[in-house]
C-alpha cells in the first residue's frame, strides 16, 4: 500500500500499489500518481530515493 494524503478530504489515503501510476517530473525526480478512493480526486507524490 501507498499513502498519498488527499488535498480535498485533508486526509491521508492509502492505495494500492497497483492502482498506482509512475510519473516523471520534469527534474527526472520519479514520482507516482493515484486517485483518491474516496473523491477521485488525483493525488501525487514525489517518491523519495531509497
Ligand atoms: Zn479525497
């Protein structure tokens, strides 16, 4: 599971993993992008290096 915390529930969301996309940004930093179960809201997260 992945925690994104959603902007409109002001809440932390758990996704899985699967339901996760991987993102780029611009700086090459990876990052991933998921939808909030509860409003469908996007959520995105910079995915720190390990
Ligand atoms: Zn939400």
């Amino acid at each position: 599971m992945v925690t994104f915390y959603c902007v409109k529930c002001r809440a932390k969301k758990e996704v899985e993993e699967s339901a996760t996309e991987k993102r780029t940004l611009k700086n090459g930093r990876p990052a991933l992008a998921a939808k909030c179960p509860d409003c469908g809201t996007g959520m995105f997260k910079i995915v720190s290096s390990k």
